[in-house]
C-alpha cells in the first residue's frame, strides 16, 4: 500500500522560502517511476506544480520556473520542493502524488493514482 506523508508547510513573508518534504511508503523508488507535487487554493482547482522521475527529469508549470525546484532523496524514500520568492498567489494546500506508471507525460492530477493529505502554505504580502 502507497502511502504518502507531505509536512513542511507553514506561513512565510513574501519573498520568503519554504522546503516542503513527502515520505513515501510503499512505492517503487528503487525501480521507475513518476511523482509530482500539485496544489490547490481554496475556490479553485487542483494545479500542477512539478514533476520528477526515476532519472531526476523534472518540469514544472510555468508560475514557478526558477523559484521552485523538486528533488529526490531515493535512499529516504522522501521527494521534496524547495520553494524560494514565494509570492501571495502561491498560498494553497500543497498535496504530493504519485503515478502507478513507470513514466511522466502530463503535470494532471487525473493522471496520478496515489495522494498525501497536504500541507499548507500561507504567504502574506
């Protein structure tokens, strides 16, 4: 059974960083395998963040290209995402995912079998 567990969360200043973390249980780390963090607003929809695969390939939508950046630690079984000049409009629920896939294509919540339950993240202007 997949298990996934974020923590990390908190409030920050604009400008400010966080490094959110995801242990994951259960999951095929040592093998192929694709994992993204998404994250969703309150009143609006679930939103993709990045994603990363067994290479270390990553993507990411393009509100956070050059201030977030996902990393792997394969040895911890724990995927984070360092989150630098936060801006007020990256405050949400940040929820990590993972594909029951060997590969990555779409940054689509559809697309990812497995979720943890978030962490927050407040940034005030």
């Amino acid at each position: 059974q997949v298990q996934l567990v974020e923590s990390g969360g908190g409030s920050v200043q604009a400008g400010g960083s966080l490094r959110l973390s995801c242990a994951a249980s259960g999951y095929r780390y040592n093998k192929r395998y694709c994992m993204g963090w998404f994250r969703q607003a309150p009143g609006k929809e679930r939103e993709g963040v990045g994603l990363i695969d067994s290479t270390g390939w990553t993507a990411y939508t393009d509100s956070v290209k050059g201030r977030f950046t996902i990393s792997k630690d394969n040895a911890m079984n724990i995927l984070y995402l360092q989150m630098n000049s936060l801006e007020p409009e990256d405050t949400a629920m940040y929820l990590c995912a993972a594909r029951d896939r060997t590969y990555c294509d779409r940054l689509l919540p559809t697309d990812f079998a497995y979720w943890g339950q978030g962490t927050q993240v407040n940034v005030s202007p």
